[in-house]
C-alpha cells in the first residue's frame, strides 16, 4: 500500500537509501522527497515534518547507491529502496521481475545526466568531428530509442509517447524550481549544521 511520498512517512515503513551526505544518489532522494511534500503541503513547517518522519524511517544510510541496493536486496533490510528510476527497474529485472514492485510518485524530481564538451580536449586529441557527431546522435530518435531500453526517459516527446506503458505518467521538478543552484542547496541542506543534520537530531528527540 505504498503509492507516493506521503507513506513513506507512516511509522510502520522502513526505507532505504543512501547518506545524502555521501552520495549523489541519496541527495536527489532528499531534495525529490522535500520538493514533493513542497508542493503538497505549500508551507515550509509541514515540509519539515514530512521529512522528519521520513528521516526517522531509514533503515541504514549506506555510503552510496550500490552498498543501499546491497542492504535492500542482500541483507533484506527496510521495505523500501529509494533510487533512480532506472536503477530500480534494472534492480527489478535482475533480480526478479515477481518480487519486486516499482512505484513512480505522481512528483518526483528530474535528475539528469550532463555531457559535457571540453574544448582543450578534442582539440588536443583532434576528435572535434568525432564528438560532435556523437553529440548530435545521442538526441537522434534512433539513440533516444535505444537509451529508453535501459530505462531512462528521454527528451524526444516522439519516442517517449511510444513508451508510455514503460514510463508512468510523473510531475518531474527541476532543483531550479524549488532550490536554486546546486551550491545553494548544498550550503543550505548538507552542511554542516544544514538542514538535514537538524532534522536528523529533531527526530531522534
């Protein structure tokens, strides 16, 4: 009976994923979780809340994505593994499609993966013509086509259309539209003494 982020904050769910402190992974689940109570609630104190409970619910704050998939599928630990979309349906395929169930919430947060074009570099190696070309394939409908078979949404509106059974329809929100740049976030939320250390401390009290 888990469909959203709101019940994973009853006291009968235990979760996994890992330390936000420590990991890319654990804080995209973090921002996705606070963003989706956000935009529930509309008010920081209930936002707080939500996490507070949420963070008092984790199982084990493995170091980064692969030990928390270990915890979950290995040692059998929480009842449930918070992670990439693609990674959890990768999880799922391995290791049986029957004994796993994979939940989209209804909001969520979109975490992308950057290509990046250095100019020194293909200068250097003279591979100028090569990335370029390889840039341009990766957004071609073919490539797109062949990206979303390890499940990963794209951006070509045509070919996810076609893949609608395999994506489930989700509210995804940038860290722009709720937290600023990336060096806000990690000032504000995971410092030292951020906002994830207090709630933290506010739910073991």
């Amino acid at each position: 009976n888990i469909t959203s982020w709101q019940d994973l904050t009853r006291e009968d769910v235990k979760v996994v994923f890992p330390n936000p402190k420590t990991s890319g992974n654990g804080r995209y689940t973090y921002l996705a979780a606070w963003g989706a109570f956000e935009k529930a609630y509309g008010n920081e104190a209930q936002t707080r809340d939500a996490m507070t409970k949420l963070l008092k619910n984790v199982a084990v704050f493995d170091t980064g994505g692969r030990g928390a998939t270990t915890s979950f599928i290995e040692r059998g630990l929480g009842d449930v593994l918070i992670s990439f979309e693609s990674e959890v349906n990768n999880i799922r395929q391995q290791y049986g499609e029957d004994d796993y169930q994979v939940i989209v919430p209804s909001v969520d947060i979109l975490a992308e993966f950057p290509v990046a074009w250095i100019d020194k570099n293909v200068q250097r190696n003279k591979t100028e013509t090569l990335a370029k070309a390889y840039l341009n394939y990766l957004y071609s409908p073919r490539a797109q086509e062949i990206i979303t078979q390890f499940n990963y949404r794209v951006n070509d509106k045509a070919v996810m259309a076609k893949k609608a059974d395999q994506f489930p329809a989700t509210s995804l929100f940038t860290i722009e539209d709720v937290f600023g740049d990336w060096n806000q976030v990690m000032k504000t939320h995971f410092a030292t003494d951020g906002t994830l250390d207090k709630l933290l401390l506010e739910g073991r009290q």
